[in-house]
C-alpha cells in the first residue's frame, strides 16, 4: 500500500477546559478495566460469595432494624471460653482461666485446672477429678486428638501431644504431636474482637484485595512498561492530574465491589425491618457509606505505590497481594508480644476502623490513636511517594 | 491554567504567524554525561531537520524543549512562551512523536489516538472522528481495529505520526520518525511529514540519515556532542563559503611536507585528507592562486585539482563531525 492521496487537514474545533481532562484518564481506566476478564471474574464471583448470600439474609432473616452489629459483628466473647471438639489427654498439668465446651474427650494422667465453666457433650478420662474447677495433681503431658481451641490461657507444664488440633491464642498452633516444655504468661495477647458481621466476611476482604492487586497493578506499570509515560507528559497534562485520573478510575471499579453492595444491603434490610426505629437505620446506613468509602479507597494508594515500582504486570499484582500477606502474617505472628502489632495487619485496620465507625471502640489492647496514625499514613505516604515519583518521570531525571 | 480557543485565524494570519524555538546556552547532563553543551540555536517556522550522529543530543534537545527533560542552565522560548513555567499552553500546542516505541499495546489505533486526542483537549465525538481522519491520512487501515501489540515497526511509526497530529498542534516535534521502517516505508513517512509540512506548521525532524533530512527539510540543525555545529538553509550550505578552495597534490612525502609548511603562511588550512602520494586539502585564504602553483613547483609537487569548495551537506556532515573531534 501506498501513500495515501489525502493531504493534511487541521482541525479546527474547540479544546475542551484543560481542568476536566483527568477524567478521560478515569474513564478509559474504569473501561479497560471492566473489559478484562480477570477483574470480572473477581467482581462476579467476590459479589456472589461476599455479598449475595448476606443481602439475602439481610431480607430473609426477620429483623427489628438495621444494627451496627449486622455490619461489624456482636460483642466478643467473654475471656475464657474453650471449645473441645476432640480429645485432650493431660498427662502433665493444664490450668484454665475460664469456661469451655468440650464435645469431645480430655484423657488427664496430670494436672488441669479450669477457673470457669465446663460445658459440652464429651468425656473427659482420667487419675484426675473431672470437676469444674478441675485440678489434676501428678505432672503430665497434654494430648490432643481431636481439636481444641482456646481463647484464653493454657498452661502447660508438662508436655503436650496428640494428632489433632490445638488452636488457640497461646503459640501452639496445630496438629501434631508438639513435645516441648511451653508455658505461657500470665496476661494471653489474644485479641478479642467483635465476632461476625456482613464487613468482616472473609470473602469481602480478600476479594478487596484481589481485585485491588488486579486493578491497581496495571495502572502505573503498564505505562512504564509501554514507555506510554512519555505521550502523556509531552501532553498538557500534570502529574497531579495524571494521578488523580488513574486513581479516580481504580476507585470507580473499586466502588462497585466495596460500596455499591454495602448500599443495596443496608437498603435491603432496611426495606425489610419489622421496627419502626428508622434513626438507628438510618445512622447505620450513613456509617456504611463511610465504611464503603474507606474500603473502596483503602488499598489503592499502597497498590499504586507497588504498581509505580515495576515495569511488569504481573510481577505488580503478585506484589501487591502478596504484600498484604505477609503483612498478615507478620501482624499475627508479632500480637503475641503486642496486641498492637496486629495494626500492620491491614485488614485488621480496617476491621478496627470499622468498629469506631459503627460507634464501637477498638478492641482492648489496641491504641486507637496509633490506629489513627497507621490509618492515615497507609494512604498519605504511599500517595507523595507516588506523587514524587510520578514527577521525576515526567520531567526526566 | 487558561486554553486558547483553537480558532484559525485564516490563511494570510497564519503564515504571518512564525512560531519560533530559541535555545541559549542550554546544558543538560545526565551525571557526568553532558547531553547537551551550551546549545544555543533558532528554530525556524517550516521543516527543520535536527542531523547528528547517535548520541549527539538529538533526543535530549527535543525533550528539553518539550520541558520533558530538565535543562540544568540555559534558556528555551517557544514562540515566547518558556515550556518550564507554561508548560500546560506550549504542550497545548506542541505534537510529539517519541523516538522509542511508547504506545499503550493493550489498545488499538483507534482508542490510543482519540485517548491522545481527549488529553490534548478535544471532545470524545470529535476525537474519534478526527482519529479516524489522521490514521486515514497516515495510512493505517482496517488494522486500525487490531491491537496494537500486533503492529509492525512501520504501524507503529504511523500510529506514532497519527497520536502526534490529531490534535492539530502548531508545532511537531518527531524524533527519527522513519526509525524501524524499511525504505518504502521511509519513503511514505518522509512524504507524509512533506505533506504536513505544507499546512504551514513548524516541524523539527530529527535523524541522522542526512538523505532524510535532504528529502523534506530546507533548514538544517547540525548537532554533534551535545554541540551546535552548524545551521541554516541546506541550500546556503551547500554553495560553501567564499575563499575556501579545495585542492589536491600529488608529489613525494617530503616535497608534500614543505609544501604543507610554506602554505600554512599564506592560507588557513581547514583541513587535510592524506592519500596514497596524494593529498587533499581544503583552505582558506584571500590570496590568488598563482602563489599556490608557485609554491607547488618550488615544493616540487604537481597541483591535480584546485577550485573553490563546493560542499555538498555530506561534506558539511563529515567536515562537521571532523571538528566536533
Ligand atoms: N536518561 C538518560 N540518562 C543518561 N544518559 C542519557 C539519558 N538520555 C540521554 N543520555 C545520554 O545523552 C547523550 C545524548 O543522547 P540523545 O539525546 O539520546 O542522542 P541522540 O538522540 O542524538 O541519539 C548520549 O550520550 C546518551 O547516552
Ligand atoms: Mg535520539
């Protein structure tokens, strides 16, 4: 093919104001977005495990009015409450600070004691006095065959065994037979937190943060990747503007996951309430949408940060997801020696900023200024880093 | 910041209206590269050719001004206008077609260009419309539908001139736009800029192809080292300056020697090409030629050529380069 025979022809129609040309970044951002099957594959299969199933309960199950609680959960529970599923064979001693169901055996050849109640369907063997309070005077090991969890204390003084589990607040977690001399101190680190609620559904969280990684991987690191930087910025358009546009369009996509769905619940329930206390629905409706607005925008600026660091897609979702992770990980490793540790955990700053939007306070251990703090500077810091580094790109060095 | 209206002011104003770049003294270094060496130098309005070897600061000097790349001394005005402090107004008006590859793969031509388009300030309706009237012009097809990642180098370039042009900017900024292309491609691009060229806009074309450059420019920027080497019409650089003469000496090594030792007092020896018992030299000087033959048969050489210097821009390119060392 040749040249064409068409000569050059300008173009003489009227420029837009240059103040709205960001928004053609957010709404080329928000239409890529929902043409890529991965992030409608997150978006469809997070509504229905995170959100369907709750808007239909919300309509389903009768209810007086639409309560904080249905959003982040009821009181937690009392401390010192066990639940034994399985068998625990105490050879050595075990003291309890509380009640527990036990549905399942304890075999005592040592010493147990239980400061509470103990309730449940299973038996429990042994030289021992199976009474509440329990006290089993030889030193022995504690044997595990089935599951047990413990949300208060467990001391152990002798050793501990068995081929089930043991979960609880204390560092032995698992399954398995654990031969090794463990106490553990007087106050437990265990977080107790508020239980249950539409928010802190499992899946709401990680689909936040799957389709966080897939949206905001691409935002930064494709246009390094494809040098597309460069037509942007010879063009009249800002850093600042550059940035707003690709955030504004993350946060569109981000919306229909993490706001939309929280409206239709609230509306749902509130459609359906038997009361007539429409003031406390309406509060919580008002505290969702700011509850909405802060997981809609929450993991953005860290995913841009992240994606603004590597010129490859794929390495900047990885990146960006498993970040998180290990951020779990670390915060519920390092809560044994300060229950504060848990605030680098970000799903556990949004469960506790939750919590203070619904009315609650933080759970106890937990300092809500530094929950404060944290808060802000997840969003703020990776903000100005970006911000920095997004100017450097533009003006070359 | 304010737009302008993009109203056009009829054919006499335009022509009337020279966008001009200016540089003076510019400086960028990269480290302990300095890319560009106190360049000092006037854009004219028209197609202009920027000419220099690899790594002469071709690319630099148009991201500079651009405002891309940050000068560390010196000036730039874009028809008044310095693209540091009113970067959103010379943007407004300026198109950029980038030496390396820089499009959004994932999109196709359509979508790219009327992306470009909207940010550069045009509605989304006439965006596309104008989308599909560039990558006409330019030449891309039905594949203007197909992702870009598919294109060939020489899509690639249209699409490049295409993102450049949507906007109808005053002045054009391409950086080796025939980069990657085969020749007939090159030869369609060097057609298109011609033709673009014609609607009166300020084009600076970088390449260090001088046959290119030859091809659509009337004016050259000689660029070597980050330095100015020379500039102006390709036609006045051609012709060659007055008292400057070629001349080519045959004769034994040492008779060439002394010749060289006696002619240095009479001319300016530009330059001397050494040859197999020849030599070729060009010099400078106001006095006749008769004292050269004079000096010829005294040096016992003969004279094999003598004439005034007709330098072809390959010669300047060469000689240019010569000095840059
Ligand atoms: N971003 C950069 N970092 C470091 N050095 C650079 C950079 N850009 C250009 N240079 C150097 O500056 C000089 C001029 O480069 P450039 O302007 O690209 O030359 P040209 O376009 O004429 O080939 C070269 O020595 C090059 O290596
Ligand atoms: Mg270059």
């Amino acid at each position: 093919m040749g040249v064409t025979p068409i000569e050059y022809r300008p173009w003489e129609g009227k420029r837009t104001e240059n103040y709205l040309r960001f928004l053609v970044i957010s709404l080329t951002v928000f239409r890529q977005k929902l043409k890529s099957k991965w992030v409608l594959a997150i978006l469809i299969i997070g509504f229905i495990l995170a959100h369907v199933f709750f808007i239909i309960f919300a309509v389903t199950v009768p209810h007086e009015k639409l309560t904080p609680e249905m959003m982040v959960g009821d009181d937690p529970p009392e401390e010192g409450n066990y639940d034994i599923n399985g068998e625990i064979f105490v050879e050595g001693s075990m003291d309890m600070g509380g009640a527990f169901d036990l549905n399942g055996s304890i075999s005592l050849e040592g010493r147990m004691d239980v400061d509470g109640d103990l309730i449940g369907l299973g038996t429990i063997v042994g030289d021992g006095t199976p009474l509440p309070p329990l006290t089993i005077t030889d030193d022995g090991a504690v044997y595990v065959n089935g599951t047990v969890i413990i949300y208060g204390e467990m001391e152990i003084i002798g050793s501990l065994g068995g081929t089930g589990y043991l979960k609880g607040n204390c560092t032995i977690v698992g399954f398995g037979r654990i031969e090794e001399r463990a106490e553990v101190g007087e106050e437990g680190p265990y977080i107790s937190e508020r239980q249950g609620g539409y928010l802190k559904n499992f899946f709401f969280v990680i689909f936040t943060l799957l389709l966080a990684s897939l949206v905001c991987a691409d935002l930064i690191a494709e246009d390094l990747g494809d040098n597309s930087f460069i037509l942007f910025f010879s063009r009249p358009i800002k850093p600042r503007d550059y940035l707003a546009g690709k955030i504004i369009g993350a946060l569109w996509i981000m919306g229909i996951f993490c706001f939309l769905p929280l409206i239709i619940y609230c509306l749902a329930a509130m459609g359906t309430q038997s009361g007539g206390d429409y003031g406390t629905s309406l509060r919580v409706l008002g505290a969702t949408i700011g509850a909405g607005l802060l997981t809609t925008f929450f993991f953005i600026p860290y995913g841009i940060l992240i994606s603004s660091m590597t010129k490859r897609k794929s390495y900047a979702t990885i990146g960006i997801f498993m970040s998180f992770f290990v951020l779990i990980i670390i915060g519920g490793i390092f809560q044994n020696f300060d229950k504060n540790w848990a605030l680098i955990d970000p799903t556990r700053i949004l469960f506790y900023s939750y919590d203070i939007i619904y009315g609650f306070s933080v759970p106890e251990g937990i300092n809500a200024g530094l929950l404060g703090a944290i808060l802000v500077s997840i969003i703020i810091i990776p903000l100005i880093v970006v911000y920095i580094r997004i100017y450097r790109k533009a003006v070359g060095k | 910041m304010e737009s302008k209206p993009n109203e056009q002011d009829g054919e006499e104003k335009l022509a009337e209206r020279h966008i001009r770049i200016d540089t003076h003294g510019l400086v960028v270094r990269f480290g302990p590269i300095v890319a560009l060496n106190s360049f000092s130098v006037g854009v004219p309005k028209g197609i202009v050719g920027l000419l220099g070897p690899n790594g002469a600061g071709k690319s630099t000097f148009i991201k500079a001004v651009l405002g891309l790349v940050e000068a560390d001394e010196g000036t730039i005005k874009i028809d008044g206008l310095d693209p540091r402090k009113d970067t959103t107004q010379v943007r407004d008006m300026v198109g950029y077609l980038p030496e390396h590859d820089c499009l959004i793969n994932y999109m196709n031509a359509v979508e790219l260009v009327s992306y470009m388009g909207q940010i550069s300030g045009m509605s989304s309706k006439d965006a596309i419309q104008r989308t599909h009237e560039v990558l006409d012009f330019v030449g891309v097809g039905e594949e203007r539908y197909r992702i870009i990642s598919s294109y060939s180098t020489g899509m690639k370039q249209k699409v490049k001139l295409a993102q450049a042009i949507v906007h109808d900017p005053k002045i054009l900024f391409l950086d080796e736009p025939t980069n990657g292309m085969d020749p007939q491609g090159r030869e369609e691009m060097l057609e298109l800029i011609t033709k673009i060229g014609a609607s009166g806009k300020t084009i600076l074309v970088s390449s260090h192809i001088l046959q290119e450059v030859e091809k659509v420019s009337q004016y050259v920027i000689i660029i070597n080292e980050g330095a100015l080497v020379k500039e102006g019409q390709i036609k006045t650089l051609m012709v060659g300056e007055k008292n400057v003469f070629k001349l080519r000496v045959r004769g034994s090594q040492q008779g060439i020697e002394n010749f060289g030792k006696e002619l240095e007092k009479l001319f300016n020896i530009v330059s001397t090409e050494d040859e197999e018992g020849q030599q070729s030299l060009v010099i400078k000087g106001t006095e006749s030629g008769k004292k050269l033959f004079k000096l010829a048969s005294e040096a016992g050489i003969q004279i094999r050529e003598f004439g005034p210097a007709t330098l072809s821009l390959e010669d300047i390119f060469i000689g240019a380069f010569k000095e840059g060392d």
